[in-house]
C-alpha cells in the first residue's frame, strides 16, 4: 500500500574542526572503508546518494567542506540551500566541540535554526576521549542530538547519516 | 569576450540567447552537456548552483570584472577531479568558464595538509608531555605522603627504643642493651632513608625554594667537617680543605647538605687511615667545588647510573654501604643552583665529585 513519492533532493553539509573524520565518514558511509592517512580537504567535496528512509527515496547531494582551522574559518556561504549538517567533532581534541558549537551559532546566525546532528567521531580510541559526559549532558539538554561515531570501526556512522536524513523530512 | 576563447584550455559557456547557455567548442569529455539553462548545469555540478546564486547578481550589474568561486571535487564519470567556476562580465557578455585544476588544488592541498599535521603533532606532543607531568607529580605526590606515613610511626620506634637503651623503663641485661642498639642502629638507617626519600619527593615535585645569600663558603666547610669529625676520627681518616676561603652566593643550607653528603661518602669510602680533601675555587664565571677520597673510585661505566635515584645498590666493594639516595638529592640540588656535577678519577686514586655552578646573579638568582 505504499504510495510513489518522487524521490526528494537533499543538499546536506559535513562541518567542524579540522582533522575530526569528516572525509572518513563520508567514505565510510559510502564505500565501506577507512583509511588511516590524513589528507585534508580544500574547499568541498561533493558525492550524491541515494537512501530509503521510511519508505521515502531521498537523494542526497552531501558536500563535505574544508575543516575549520585558526587559519581559515569555514565559509558559511557553501551551507546556502542546505537542509542539514552532520557537525562532527573528535572526541580525542576538546577543543573541536568548541569549534563545533561556534560553528552551530554562525550557521543560526546566516541561515536560520538549521537541522543537525553532532557525530562525536573516533571514538574507537577510547582511552585517548577528552570530551567529558558533562558536556555531552550540557550540550544535549541544549537540544542537541549527539551519535558517538567511528569511521574506522564504523559505530554509528549510518545511524548518524540516516538520522540526519530522517530530520530532513 | 572573443579575445579570451582561444586563450583558454577548458569549457567556456556563453549565452547564445538570453537564457541559452552552449559550451563554447571544443567541449571536453568531462562536461558532458550540450547546452540549456543553467540551472540543468547545475545538475551536474551542485556546486554551480550555489555560485550562481552569486553570480547571476554579478552579471546583472553589467560591470566588467570576474567573480571565482571555490575549489570542488567531485566524480565525473568514474574519476574524481578538482573544479573551479569564474563568473565573467565583459564586452556586454556574460560568461561562465568552468575550470578543471587539479594539479592546482593538490597543490594547495599539500600546503594546508603541512599547516595541519604540524599543528595535530605539536598538539599530541604537548599533551603527551602534559601527561608525563602529571604522572610524574603523582608519583612524586605519593612518595611524599607515603614517607611521611612511614616516618610517624618510626619516630616512635626510635623514640621507645631510646627510653630503652637510656634504661627509663628498668635495667636491661648485657643481651637486651645489645637488641636495643640493634633496633636503633637499624630505625635510625631506615628514617635517614625515608628522609632522603621525602627529601627528594620534594624536590622532584618542584617544591624546592632556594634561598639565596652571600656566605663564606669556608664556614660551611667548618660545619660539615664539625659533623663528621668524630666519623672520621673513628676510622683515621683524615680531611683537609684546601682553597675554600671563598665567597659564594647560593642557598647556603642546600650547599651544607650537598657538602654533607659528598665529604660524608668520602669518609665512608675512604679506606682506614685514608685521606679525604675539599678543595673549592672561584672565577668570574663559575665557581668550583671538589672532594676527593683514596678509596676504591667509581668506575668510569657507573658513573652515569649513580645519580640516578632508583640506583641504590652499591657500586663499591663494600656492600652494606651504599650512596643511598644522597647522590640523587645532590644532583638535583647543584642542578637547581643551575650547576653540574661529574665524577673523576682522583689523583689519589679514588673518586672525585667536581660541581661546578655559574657565579649567580645577585640581583636575581
Ligand atoms: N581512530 C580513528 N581515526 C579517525 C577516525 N576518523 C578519522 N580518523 C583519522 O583522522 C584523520 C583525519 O580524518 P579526515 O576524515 O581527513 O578528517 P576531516 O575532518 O575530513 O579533515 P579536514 O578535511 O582537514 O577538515 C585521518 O588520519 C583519519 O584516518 C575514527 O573514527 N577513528
Ligand atoms: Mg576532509
């Protein structure tokens, strides 16, 4: 008794610190692999695909954008027609959730209460987190949705992805 | 516009009609469009659609002058590549030249990937350096409180032992006198050693404060020569000083305690009837200070090792007597003065402790 829908086109960002997995997740949810080199992003990187979610064909366009540095803060133009963002942040680096939710308040400041979901990433490397429940408690009462993610074991990363997807209906 | 077609290598697009877009010839494989509005470009490029949203406004204005986007990768057909779009005004035309540069963004890649693994190193470098510390200062932490526990409880022994031996408690047989300096020989060694322990807990947590002053380094040879005296006289060693009429301006009952140890170990190592000499000299730079024995010496493969703190057992022939963890505390006080100490052979054949510190300033230390 399913109805056709046309598929729905999606553009979603990926945004954070430098260096916290963006590339990684992306590559993990698309292709299934990890790799342990670093290799950084400039500018965007754009892939498309396909996912059901609730019965419901969304295409997503995901453009993974260059890592915010001290050096060069992300550019808040490439989220222009976004429906959404996987913040992600590396739980080993405290310092990325700062970044992270200074992106999330520049991101409101532009382009409105955009939906997001914050993927507290590497966390396959447990005995190095630095990012303490306090936060996660503080930042979740706040509203946020957190998913603790690896993109080298895999842990949540089509849960994040598909959480995302499902905030976009 | 005409005069930049032929100069440039990639796919330019100009508007045949107002809303009819066609790539300008030749059209490379990785386009692969024929033509149409721009927002069907857009389909292939999702980046384009963003730029627009810019450039349209650009063109609009009818001033000559380009506007760039940023760098993109993304697949065309089964390869990834690196894009950048121009929006350009001139002529009365509009054009949008859509760029392949891959080598150019690698490029760039390569720079900002320098910036940001020396930045991720630094950062694992710091922390790891952080963690050290602080292990570092538990442990010495735990030393400290640890010998401080230890000490309380000794202190009676000794204390109780004491009262023994001076008879409060009643007359002792012969056999019982002999038990009880038995127990106080061996508490007495034990809390000289916690108090070494404690001692260098101390400095090692960073809770050494130097006091300086400008003493004669003569009378603190004095005092310690005053304490080992009867030591000394024991055995018939015999101590001579030699120079140490000198001023000197450091943390005068730190160099009493650095002096104790040395000339201490000297008479301990020194053979019966053997020698010991102080001798002491100042420059304008540095001054320096030495105490030599005749006994067995340190070889030359120990001598690192025995300044080390977890290195307590003996390195002489004689067993039950060790540098204990003096030597470590020395070290760190003469390092605290900002000086350094080694070990030579002496010229009357046995070991020789040189420190040499650097004059300090006097104004501050
Ligand atoms: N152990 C572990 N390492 C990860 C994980 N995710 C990413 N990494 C590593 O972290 C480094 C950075 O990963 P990227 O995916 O390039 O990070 P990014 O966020 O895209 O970085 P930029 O493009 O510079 O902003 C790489 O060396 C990855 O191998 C993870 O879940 N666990
Ligand atoms: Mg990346």
């Amino acid at each position: 008794m399913s109805e056709t829908r046309p598929p729905l086109q999606k553009k979603i960002c990926l945004a954070g610190a430098f260096g916290a997995g963006k590339t990684s997740l992306v590559r993990r949810f698309l292709q299934g692999v990890f790799d342990e080199r670093y290799l950084t992003t400039v500018g965007v990187k754009i892939d498309k695909y396909s996912l059901l979610v609730d019965e419901r064909q969304i295409d997503l366009v995901i453009w993974d954008l260059a890592g915010e540095d001290f050096l060069a803060p992300l550019q808040i133009s490439y989220l222009r027609g976004a429906s959404g963002y996987l913040l992600v942040a590396d739980a080993t680096r405290k310092e990325t959730l700062e970044t992270a939710e200074s992106i999330v308040g520049r991101i409101a400041g532009t382009e409105g209460a955009l939906p997001f979901v914050l993927a507290l990433n590497k966390v396959d490397l447990a005995g190095e987190c630095e990012v303490s429940r306090e936060d996660l408690d503080r930042l979740e009462t706040a509203g946020w949705r957190i998913l603790r993610t690896s993109a080298k074991s895999g842990e949540g990363v089509t849960e994040a992805f598909e959480d995302l997807a499902r905030r976009l209906l | 516009m005409d005069w930049i077609l032929p100069i440039l290598d990639l796919a330019v697009i100009e508007p045949v009609t107002p809303g009819l877009w066609k790539p300008s010839p030749p059209v490379p494989d990785w386009l692969g469009w024929a033509g149409g509005d721009l927002q069907s470009l857009g389909n292939e490029f999702p980046m384009l659609e963003t730029f627009l949203l810019d450039a349209m406004p650009f063109w609009d204005r009818g001033q000559r002058g380009r506007l760039r986007s940023a760098i993109w990768k993304q697949k065309v057909g089964p390869a990834e590549a690196a894009f950048r779009a121009d929006a350009i005004f001139g002529d009365g035309k509009r054009a949008l030249l859509l760029q392949r540069i891959d080598e150019e963004a690698e490029e760039m890649r390569r720079a900002y990937q320098g910036a940001r693994d020396l930045a991720l190193t630094t950062r694992k470098f710091d922390k790891q350096r952080a963690q050290a510390e602080l292990i570092g200062r538990r442990k010495d932490d735990f030393l400290a409180s640890m010998s401080h526990e230890l000490r309380t409880p000794l202190n009676s022994v000794v204390g109780f032992a004491t009262l023994l031996e001076q008879q409060r408690g009643g007359e002792l047989t012969g056999k019982q006198q002999s038990f009880v300096s038995n127990i106080l020989t061996a508490s007495r060694h034990l809390l000289a050693l916690i108090n070494e322990v404690l001692d260098l807990a101390r400095i090692d947590a960073g809770r050494l404060d130097l006091c300086f002053e400008t003493f004669k380094f003569g009378d603190c040879v004095a005092e310690v020569l005053a304490i080992l005296g009867p030591q000394a006289a024991g055995r018939h060693v015999a101590i001579d000083a030699a120079g140490v009429d000198i001023e000197i301006f450091a943390d005068r009952l730190r160099w009493k305690q650095i002096l104790l140890n040395l000339v201490g170990n000297a008479v301990k190592f020194a053979p019966e009837q053997g020698s010991v000499l102080v001798e002491a000299s100042s420059g304008d730079a540095v001054y320096e200070v030495a105490v030599s024995d005749d006994g067995p010496g340190i070889p030359p493969q120990k001598r690192e090792a025995i300044f080390d703190r977890f290195s307590i057992a003996s390195v002489h022939g004689a067993p039950q007597e060790s540098h204990g963890l003096g030597l470590a505390i020395t070290k760190r006080l003469v390092e605290a003065h900002g000086g350094l100490i080694r070990i030579e052979t002496a010229s009357m054949g046995g070991a020789r402790f040189v420190v040499t510190v650097p004059c300090a300033d006097r104004k501050s230390p």
